[in-house]
C-alpha cells in the first residue's frame, strides 16, 4: 500500500489507479459532467464560455479535451490553447507556428552538428590514411 499526498488538494491518501484522492476524483467528475451538461445545450460554446459558465478551469478543460472525454466532434468553436504560446487549438499541443518555429530551430541546431560530425569523421579517414601511409 502505497501513500502519497494529493496534487490537488494536499491531503494523505491511499494510492491506487489514480494519483488523486477520492475526494478530487469526484470533484473532476462532476465537473465534467458539467461541461458535458453545458455542451450539450450549447454546442456553440468557446472554451473561455464554457469555463465561465460552468466555474470549471480552462486547464481542468483542455485536460477533458486531450483525454477524449470531451469531443471536439460536435462542438465547432471549442477549441483549446497551444501549449507554448495559446493561441487556440484544436489538436496537438502546439500550433502551427510554433511547430514550424521549433522543427526550424531543431533543423538549425542538428545541421550545425551534423556538419561537424562529418568534418570530424573526415579528419579522422584522414588519419588513418596517414598512418597506413607513414607504415610503409
């Protein structure tokens, strides 16, 4: 048996499946079905709307979203924030404009590498060379 304190709210408990208390559990399930509730009567509904109407944070929100338990399907202006800069998404984590700003960034940082690497390893043919040469 293994105990561990709640992220959430602080209080001792018995770990199980979840890495929250029974109590916090609860609490998110009510607030799913909430902005399950909400969804339903208004599908329109952005995720700041759904958040101020239901008292249910856009993080505990977007946590639903990415676990699948609130569908983007059916709900056309539910969207969610990029993880990096929060412009609203509505899959990934990240938006376009900062995928493409960090694939450019890993381009830049693995080329200046690669270069390198390949200037080493032609130095060391190189060497090699030279000492099969200077054997003979």
């Amino acid at each position: 048996m293994e105990l561990a304190n709640c992220p959430r709210c602080g209080r001792l408990f018995t770990r199980h499946f979840r890495d929250i208390c029974q109590n916090c559990f609860a609490d998110i399930e009510k607030e799913y079905e909430l902005c399950l509730e909400y969804l339903k009567k208004h599908k329109g509904a952005t995720i700041t709307v759904l958040s101020e109407e239901t008292g249910v944070s856009i993080r505990q929100i977007t946590k639903f979203i990415k676990e699948g338990r609130i569908s983007l399907y059916n709900a056309p202006n539910l969207s969610y924030p990029c993880e990096v800069c929060g412009v609203l998404i509505r899959e990934g984590n990240m938006c376009e404009n900062c995928r493409g700003r960090l694939n450019s960034e890993v381009r830049k940082a693995t080329s200046g590498r690669d270069l390198a690497d390949s200037q080493q390893r032609a130095k060391g043919a190189y060497q090699i060379g030279d000492r099969l040469r200077d054997r003979e």
